[in-house]
C-alpha cells in the first residue's frame, strides 16, 4: 500500500491511463540490481529512484575521476576521488528519501553475482566491458532474472532486455566475446557525453515496465541507434536454445580470457618492486593518456604497435629475463599486452598492473 508521501509524490503515474495504483505498488514492491554507476547507470539511477522502484542496489568500484564528469551526471567536482557507489547512492537518498539505496562498493564477481541478482527482479547492466556483462548473462540465465542491456560508444547506442520470459539471451546475439583489440572501450573510442544519458535513461524506462507489468519490453528485439542522424533501427532477435544450458559460471571471459590471474600484480606490490629497483615499466595507453599523467620512470608502446611487425625495435632495450609491469588505463589493454609479450617476444615474467594507472593513484 501506498503512503499519503508516497500518493502525492507519484500523482502523475497515479493518473496516467494504463498505469495507475496497482502499478505504482509493484513499482514500490520492485527490486533492481545496476551494475555500473558510469555512464549508462547514472541516469538509470536517477529515473528508478525518481519512480518510486522500492529497493535499489548499485555495484561499482571505480572512484569519480574529471572524465567522468563529461557524461556521468549524478558526480560533481567536489565527489573527485570518491567512491561512485557511495557518492550515487548518497544522491539517490537525498533525491528521495521513499526509496531503500543499497550501494556495494566491490566489483561484480564470481562469488558475488549470484547472489546479487537473486535478490533483484530486474538487473540493469551499466558496464562498459565484456566481461562483466557476459558475467551479467550467465547469471540472470541461471537464476532466471531478465537484464536490461544497453551499450554506447562513439556515436551508436543498443538496447534490448534479455532473459525475459524465455526469450533470447545475451549470448544469442554474441555467442562468445571478441578478440580484446576488436573491441575498444569508450575510454580508447570515445562517446558523446549525451549519448550514455539517453540509452541509461530508456535502459530505465524498460526496467520501470518490467516491474510495473506496463507495456511491452524489448525483448527479441535491439534497438540501435546513431545520435548524428537520428537514425533507429529494430533489429528481431531469435532465442537460440544452445545459449541456455548454463549451469555454472565460466571463469572471466572477455579482454582476461586469455590471460592467468597470476599474471597481474597489485599496486601496492608494485610499489614495492619499484622502491628496490627491481622492475621495468611498460605504458601501453594511447599518446593522449600518457600526456595526461603517466608512472615514471616507464617506456611507453601503445597496444596497437605491439602487434605491429617492427615492433621488437620499439622493445630494444627491455629485458625478457627481468620482471616487466605493463599498464594502461584500467588493467584492459595491459593484459592482453602481457599476452602477446609473453607468447610473442618471450618476456615470462611480465605482468599486468591490475586496474592500471586508475588504481595506481587510489593509493597515491
């Protein structure tokens, strides 16, 4: 039952032909999971609260950092440094006290995702890498959950909503994720700053009819859309069978599948290999990151030149026999660095800076 607060706030809803009461208390009664307080989840966030959803938890680990603040609209200047998770939800509860926040400052795992989504009747996946959303997929399969996907980057956006009523998966529209170097992120690509708020802001309306029973969701079918010439497309989307035999999750797939845990090494470790002189360093970020800030003493081949055929010039210098650190924005393009340094030039020992120059600064 609604409140006397809770029937003043959502009178427009309560008007509305076709919606009305009982759907406003499902809405109350409704439980969502985002994963991401980026791009796509911060506005996601803002409509679900906005509409009374009854329960909200938020997963992300990253800190709020100046690029971020060109499209994740729920972070100012004063919230650099700060968690997203914490900061959305602070946000969130300010905007509306009705609404129960959960913020999970962690990233979404294995050992966690299960549960999380469990607990939710609908997820929306706000992530910007392959990883995590076939992570999303597999577990929504399993616990039979649908997940509402939406995907940005340069000027195109996606939407559609999985795993709802035994239509088609995440995995029937890609099977299996793509090579690492095929498959930039918006930090290497780019994105239009508004491009992020609209997809997050239909990825909310899509969880808002799911929950309410209002309307019909994309389901079987993805939207995609060009924010330069306004031009939308509705693509149909068979269920395909084979994507359903889920039964556990697979270990992290995506840009890490081809690279070992014991391939990556923690900040502070690496803190400690540099105070004893004992490492070299490695900068596989684009000539714009590195102008931005970099870990010094470091050489510096972009990601692209390490698949290149003269590229065993640009490594001369570095020692295969000897410990090197390869890093990047976010620990992404270093790993599939390691794996070409490793099968390619040799380098057994080298590895990966996990979360890459971002982690590097949280401990300063």
């Amino acid at each position: 039952m609604l409140t006397a607060e809770e029937l003043a706030r959502y009178q427009r809803h309560l008007a509305l032909q076709g919606f009305g009461l009982a759907a406003q208390e499902r809405l109350k009664a409704g439980k969502v999971l985002v994963v991401g307080a980026g791009g796509l989840g911060c506005p996601a966030l803002l409509y679900l609260a906005a509409a009374g959803v009854g329960r909200i938890v938020l997963v992300d680990s990253d800190r709020v950092e100046a690029s971020n603040l060109q499209r994740q609209v729920l972070y100012t200047e004063e919230d650099l440094g700060q968690p997203k998770a914490e900061v959305a939800a602070r946000r969130l509860r300010a905007r509306s006290s009705l609404v129960d926040v959960v913020a999970v400052a962690d990233r979404l795992r294995r050992d966690n995702v299960l549960d999380l989504i469990r607990a939710s009747d609908v997820v929306i996946d706000g992530s910007d890498n392959f990883a995590t959303r076939y992570l999303v997929n597999d577990a929504c399969v399993m616990v039979d959950r649908p997940f509402v996907y939406g995907a940005v980057q340069g000027f195109d956006g996606q939407l559609s909503v999985f795993n709802w009523r035994g239509g088609p998966t995440y995995r029937c529209l890609f099977p299996s994720p793509p090579p690492a170097e095929l498959a930039p992120n918006c930090a290497q690509a780019g994105v239009l700053g508004v491009l992020p708020g609209i997809v997050g802001t239909w990825q909310a309306g899509e969880a808002i009819k799911i929950l309410a029973g209002v309307g019909e969701p994309l389901s079987g079918k993805l939207l995609l859309w060009n924010a330069l010439t306004m031009n939308v497309q509705l693509i149909s989307l068979a269920a395909d069978p084979k994507s359903r035999p889920i039964r556990e999750l697979a270990a992290d797939e995506g840009y890490a599948a081809c690279a070992s845990a014991s391939w990556e090494i923690e900040p502070a470790e690496l803190r400690s290999l540099m105070s004893l002189g004992a490492v070299q360093l490695l900068d596989v970020r684009e000539d714009w990151e590195r102008a931005r800030d970099a870990i010094v003493p470091s050489r510096h081949v972009p990601l692209g030149q390490l698949e290149e055929p003269l590229v065993a010039d640009l490594l001369e210098g570095l020692r295969p026999d000897l410990p090197i650190i390869v890093y990047c924005a976010a620990g992404v393009r270093s790993l599939r660095a390691v794996t070409l340094l490793r099968e390619r030039f040799g380098f057994r020992a080298a590895r990966s800076l996990r979360g890459g120059i971002h982690s590097w600064r949280a401990i300063g």
